[in-house]
C-alpha cells in the first residue's frame, strides 16, 4: 500500500499555514452531503481538496464505508488533528493510506513553526507503528527506514518490533536511530540477524561497536569488521584480538581490516590459522619487522608441530616429559611456550610453567581455574617470562573475561609492581616443585 498515493501526494499539497476561507453556503451543502445515504454523494466530499476542513474532520469519525474514510484519509485538506482518529480506523488500508499521507507531509510538519501539528503526527505514526496488522508495521518501516526527517520515537519503536520484517530494515538503515537505542537493542539479547543489521549500518559509533562485540556474535562481530565506516577503538580491538582466539569467523576479518595496529597483528598471527596469518604478511601497511615477526611465528609453529608430532610417533613422550628434555637442553623457553599455546598443548604448557616458576603442574592448573588476571600475571613473572605471554595466558588457559584482561603497560611492562607481584605470589601460597 505505501507507495499508492506517491502520485497524488507528489502533487504540491495545500500550505499547512494557509487555510480555505469558510463559505457558508457550501459548508451546508458540505454537511448535508456528509450524512447523505448515498455514498458516491459522500465521496465525491471525501475526495475533494476544497471541502472545509470540520466536514472532513466528522466524516474521519463517522462515516459507515471504508472506502469513504480512506478517502478522507489520503485527501490533503483533512486536518492532521484527525490523524488519531484515522489511526484507530478499524479499517487496514484506511491506516496505510495514513501513514503514506504523514510520512510524506513529515518535511513540512516537522518546521519549527508546526510543533504543535509535528506533535500529532508523530503521535498518530507511534500509534501505527504499534499496529496490531503486521502489514501496517511493515509499510510504516519500509517508508522511514531512510528518511530524512524519520521521527525518532517512530523508529524507536520500530526497531524493537519482534518481527523480523518491521525492525530490520529500521535496524540496517535509519540513519535517525540514535545510538542510545540501539545499544540497549544489543543489550537484550537480540536475535543474531538484529545484531548483523546494525554491525552493517553506514555508521557505526565506536560505543554502538562495542556493544556489537559485547554480544559475542560470531556473523555480527564478523560483519563489523568488514564494515569500513564502523569506528573500532584501539582498547576494542585489543578486546576483539582476544575473543577471536575462541571466535576463528572473526580471525580473516580482523586480518582484512584497514588500519590494523601492527601490535594487534602480531598477537594475532601467534594463535591464528596459517591462511590468515598469510593474509597479515600479504597486507602492504606493515613495516618490515612487523612482516618478519610474523612470518618468524609462521616458521616456529611449523617446526614446533613437526617436533611434536615427532615426540607421539616415537614412543609416546609425555608432555611433562618432554618439558623436563627441553630444560635440561637449554631450550625452554618464551617461544616454546607461546608456540604450544597455539596449538592448544595445555598440558605442556602446564608443565613447562611449573619447571620455570619451581612449582607443580597441579598448582599452576590451579591458578589457572581461578580465571583471574593477577595470579596468572604474578605466575608468569615469577616463571621469568614476558607481560605479553602473560597477556595470551590470561587469554588462553585463564580464560579472563576480555573486559577483564590485564594488558602490557608500554607495550611490554609488567603493570604491577614487585611487591603486587610478590604479594600474589604469597597469597596463592604456590608450591616448590
């Protein structure tokens, strides 16, 4: 139905400033032809542009045939103060021929010197928007969704409407959805076509980002970083690098992303599968170390996988033995460790933590389960290791909460302190091994 009366209503409408001198000769005959029993009587004053406004008014309210109201609602000299009526028509197409009429009077109405009537509109457009007929939402949508002067509670409205096929739309395209809506969308556990809808928006505000990836969606948080025109926050990505060590649909994506911090980069490509990690050395923005770091975890894995693999077909070395070989070699080291926290070799790397920080697998499994930033830190230190694997054990076998994660301070310090570290370490009470 919207979309019917495009052709009339783009024919130039009466000023809402101006209206017709009253006549009362013709206002008798206006009003006698309002209570005729003859309905082509009746219609020919619905459809007529000239007919005084209170005649209109009356019939909006009272005449029998819908076909008569609808009539009243397309015409252009009906006053807006008959919008609430017509909203409650019983009468679906009376409704939608409504809801055409407004959002294409919008422009006008919402000058400064029509508040009033501005006011009744929206009023009726909540009102429709809220329709109990499916039809009615949708084509109320289908029509604000790139509007310019689309009113916000409308659209408010419309963007929480359960069914798919009303907020959708709303969701993916109005631009006059303001963020606040939206984020308290995302907060409510939408559907994940919502959360994609709004991750794809021409614009996307770095706090309505957050709460895109917030949701946990692997197609939405996949579809804003392939969003060119979505603000993502340094802090945001450092979140997102995190979360796509769980979330693999987010790892290309975050590869492909314009701008990328070589840092995120590189944390990236010490857990990501190789085609992405080959995506990272591909991308001409990276300097020449930032390429070569890359490319050096590529080289490691391959022969950390090699040797392990080797370890099970030769007589089955358990990983705590092999962790207790490659100390006694010298060769225990940050990017052993690393290498085997991407490949998921958990009880290695136990192993590994409880021989550099002189305790037992047990006590650092134990530390581990407390999913808490600090004592893995404190653990990390005291194992003589760096802030930033202490950052992919937190991630890892810590699974901190990425709200929650301690980062590097400076890139690559310890953000606690000796005595927070040696306080940790007492309080956990670890165990010599």
């Amino acid at each position: 139905m919207i979309g019917v009366l495009r052709k009339i209503l783009k024919k130039q409408s009466p000023s809402l400033n101006t209206r017709p001198a009253r006549d009362p000769a013709r206002y008798e005959l206006e009003k006698t032809a309002s209570r005729s029993l003859n309905v082509a009587e009746r219609m020919k004053i619905a459809k007529n542009p000239k007919t005084h406004q209170e005649i209109l008014y009356f019939m909006a309210e009272n005449d029998p045939d819908e076909n008569v109201r609808r009539a009243v609602a397309k015409n252009l000299a009906t006053p807006i103060l008959a919008c609430g009526v017509i909203a409650q028509d019983k009468n679906v197409d009376v409704r939608l021929a409504l809801a055409e009429r407004l959002v294409y009077m919008l422009p006008e109405l919402s000058q400064e010197d029509h508040s009033q009537l501005y006011a009744v509109a929206v009023k009726a457009l909540a009102t429709l928007a809220m329709d109990e007929v499916l039809r009615v939402r949708v084509a109320l949508s289908s029509a604000l969704k790139d509007h310019a002067y689309a009113p916000v509670p409308v659209v408010s409205q419309l963007a929480k409407d359960v069914e798919r096929e009303v907020s959708e739309p709303i969701l993916r395209f109005c631009m006059a959805l303001p963020d606040d809506v939206l984020i308290g969308i995302l907060q409510n556990m939408p559907p994940s076509w919502a959360v994609d809808a709004i991750a794809r928006r021409k614009y996307v505000s770095d706090n309505v980002s957050a709460a895109v990836i917030d949701t946990g969606s692997k197609s939405g948080g996949a579809a804003l970083l392939k969003n060119g025109n979505a603000k993502i926050s340094q802090k945001l990505l450092k979140d997102i690098v995190a979360r796509a060590r769980e979330l693999p649909e987010w790892q290309e994506p975050l590869a492909m992303r314009k701008g990328l911090p070589p840092d995120i980069a590189k944390i990236l490509s010490e857990f990501a599968h190789d085609s992405v990690r080959k995506i990272l050395i591909r991308r001409g923005d990276f300097d020449r170390r930032t390429r070569d770091d890359i490319s050096q975890a590529m080289k490691r894995r391959l022969i950390h996988s090699i040797a392990s693999d080797t370890a099970k077909d030769n007589g089955g070395e358990t990983p705590q033995q092999r962790a207790v070989d490659l100390m006694k070699k010298g060769k225990l080291d940050e990017s052993i460790i690393a290498d085997s926290i991407a490949l998921r070799e958990e009880e290695f790397v136990l192993a590994a933590l409880a021989i550099l920080a002189r305790t037992t697998p047990a006590e650092v499994k134990r530390v581990m389960a407390l999913n808490t930033a600090k004592p893995i830190v404190a653990l990390t230190w005291k194992a003589g290791l760096s802030m930033r694997l202490a950052l992919q054990l937190q991630q890892s076998l810590g699974r901190v909460p990425p709200r929650e994660l301690l980062y590097p301070r400076n890139g690559s310090d310890y953000p606690m302190n000796e005595q927070e570290l040696r306080w940790q370490i007492d309080f956990l009470g670890l165990a010599a091994g």
